[in-house]
C-alpha cells in the first residue's frame, strides 16, 4: 500500500523535471528541435511515474475493498445490509411465513443493535419498526407535533425550570442579600406496553408475491398511531398517556403549574354569539410571547369548520386564510391551524381548541423496540402476529399549552 515515502519521491520527482525542463531551455548549446525532443522526454518520464503511482493507489484502495468485503462490512457511504443483516431478515421472512425459528436469536444479537429485551416473541426488522414510527405522525397530529424521544428504560424523567431568579436593585457598597432561588419541577413520564393484532390467512403466507413484512408493518403502524393519538389528547395517564385535556383545567388567570390554563369561548356550547373572535384573541393571548413562535392552534375538523366562518369586526373579511404551503387547516390569526379529529366535537363545557408551542410543551416517549409474536393455533387457518410496543406521553411545559373551554366561564 502507498506510503507517505512514495508521496515524498514523487513530489520530489516532480522538481527535478521542473528544474531540468528550465535547464534544457536555458542551454546555449542546443538547438531549438533539441530542446523540445530533451523536454518532451523529461514530460514523458514524469507521466509515467504519476500513472505508476496512480496504479498503486487504485491497487490500494481495491485492496481496502476486498478486507471491508470479507469482514462483513457494508462498503463505506452505501446502505447495503451486512451479511449478518441479510441472513437476519431472511430468518426473519420464514419466521412470519412458516413459524420458522432456527437460529433467529443468535441473529438478532448479532443483526440488531437494541436495548430491547423480547418478553417472549422476537424483536421486529428495524425496517418495520421505522415504518411504525413514520407513519404514526401522519395520522396522529399530536404525535407530529410533539417532542420525540426514544429511551432504553421503564420511564422518562425530566427537570423544569418553573421560575428564575430574581434581580433587585442595591446601592453603592451595600447588599440586599439573597435574591429568590430558582424553582424546579421533576417531570415523569411512564411507558405502559400496547399490542395490536392483525391476522393474516393462512393461504396468504404461502403466497411468495405478497411483501407480508411490508403488509403487517403498515398494519401494526396505523393500529398503533390511532391508538396513541387518542391517548396524547385524552387519555387519562392510568396504564396509558396523558391527554392534553386530562389534566386539570382552569381558568387562566387562576393558572398555577401542573394544571392547564383555559378561556372561556363566552358561550356554552358555542364561540361567542357577538365578537367571537376576541375570546379566540384572548386564548392566543394567553400563551406568553416566548413560546408563540412555533406555536399552533390544534382542533378537530368540525370545529375548524366553524371557525372559517369566523370575520372581523366589519363583518367584511374572513380571520381564517388558506395557505398554500402547508395543510389542509391554513392559517387562523396568522398561526398555523393542525386538524385533530381526537379533540371534543364543541358541546357545552368541551375543550374543543387548543393553542400551544406543543414541541416544547408535550411530550411522547417510545421504549426503543417492538416485538412479535406468531400465532397460528388459536384461530383455525388463520395466524395472528401480535405487535407489542412500549410508549407513554404528557405534558412536560404546563405554560406551554392553553385550551378553549366552551362555557360562559
């Protein structure tokens, strides 16, 4: 292989052509024709030592290939599976097809890279596993819009500045002594295991055409975000995730931490028969400046029905503008509208609109891994694939997040 000796000698070379192609033209004693025959062989000389060192170096780096080839490793900046990778999912495609488990956990051990443990079953491809993980933020706007985090334990726990230091104001040589110390809340959040079960017919697994692992990962993804987009609005945080609107709810101005600031629409059931946008101002509002940019309104799409129909105090124009770039939900009061249909349909006392920075506000904790377990006794020509997964979720800034409750107060 080339060294940096080589890299010496031909730097080297390189001057002695230079100085001898200066001195041939600085001859007295040779002819013109002379002098270009004496340069173009010192030219040729130098040509063939640069081909003789560009030929090692190719030689060198087929070399390198070859040691990455026999050491299992994909070549490097391609995306090609290791042949421990490869037998893996190939162990893994006559698991789910014909129940297959022959040598699967040694596999797994050397295949995948996870803090995992199977409590029975198998750990799943990652190919799948990311296919659950990308295709819950598009069903679940909570998920898309929260803060994501993967962990490889039984919880998440957090600390929360909810108040800073004081300044004060003291005169020359002399000291007030100390200010108030700042305060913190420890957030937790738990992960509870979850499970969905698509079956497949028995017939169907024969079938060699059908990409059954592509099939049962949108499957368990879509059981999955449906599940736990429910939970990120309304669950009640027992064995499950907290909703953002399972917390206790008060009033704003009443508004302490670990509760979540609410205004009253003006009406029960209903926005505001006159000047309904000014409650909507108020909610707006009532999220402080710092968390405002980034920040989105969060509705279901019944209620975002009624508020394009929402104007101005002349009555003339429309508070709701489409937007082009984004979804489907547009613009209200120059924020960015996110359609969840989990949130309430508007009845009297529903919080049916929120307005929160939810990325610093919520929230969603994965436990890193899902598993798998085949069934093909309980039901008769039928297997079942039992996906089970750990996830948890709740708000982890309480200032961060304000709801609309639609009530006189």
């Amino acid at each position: 292989m080339a060294d940096l000796s080589e890299v010496k000698d031909l730097i080297e070379a390189q001057a002695k052509a230079r100085k001898a192609e200066i001195e041939v033209l600085e001859s007295k004693t040779m002819t013109k024709a002379e002098a270009k025959e004496a340069i173009d062989k010192i030219n040729a000389d130098f040509v063939a030592l640069r081909k003789e060192a560009a030929d090692r170096a190719a030689a060198d780096a087929k070399q390198l290939a070859d040691i990455e080839k026999k050491a299992g490793r994909p070549a490097t900046g391609k995306d090609e599976p290791s042949p421990e990778q490869a037998e893996h999912s190939k162990a893994f495609g006559l698991y789910l097809r014909k129940g297959r488990t022959d040598g699967l956990d040694d596999l797994q051990r050397k295949a995948m890279n996870t803090g995992s443990d199977p409590d029975g079953g198998y750990l799943v491809l990652p190919e799948m596993d990311m296919t659950i993980d990308r295709i819950a933020p598009t069903i679940s706007a909570m998920y898309r819009l929260a803060n994501v985090v993967t962990i490889g334990t039984a919880k998440y726990e957090k600390l929360v500045k909810k108040s800073g230091m004081a300044m004060r104001r003291v005169a020359d040589g002399g000291t007030g002594g100390e200010t108030t110390e700042p305060t913190y809340a420890k957030i937790t959040i738990d992960v509870f295991s979850a499970e969905v079960e698509p079956w497949v017919f028995n017939e169907t697994l024969e079938d060699s055409f059908v990409n059954l692992e592509s099939d049962l990962a949108d499957e368990a993804a879509i059981g999955f975000a449906e599940g736990a987009g429910s939970e990120f609005i309304t669950g009640n945080g027992v064995g499950k995730a907290r909703g953002i609107a399972a917390y206790t709810n008060v009033a704003n101005a009443s508004y302490t931490w670990g509760s979540v600031g609410y205004i009253a629409s003006g009406k029960s059931g209903a926005f505001a028969s006159v000047a309904p946008a000014d409650k909507v101002v108020d909610l707006q509002h009532a999220l402080k400046a710092q968390y405002r940019p980034g920040a989105v309104w969060l509705t279901n799409n019944a209620t975002l029905g009624v508020m394009r129909q929402i104007k101005d105090a002349s009555g003339s124009y429309y508070l709701w503008q489409p937007d082009p770039s984004a979804a489907f939900g547009g613009r209200f009061l120059g924020h960015p509208v996110e359609i969840d249909d989990n949130l309430a349909v508007i009845a009297a006392g529903s919080y049916s609109l929120a307005f929160g920075n939810f990325k610093r506000g919520y929230t969603v904790v994965n436990r890193s891994g899902t598993t798998l377990i085949r069934d093909n006794i309980t039901a008769k020509g039928t297997t079942k694939f039992n996906f089970r997964r750990r996830f948890g979720g709740g708000i982890t800034n309480f200032e961060a997040i304000k709801l609309m409750k639609f009530a006189t107060g």
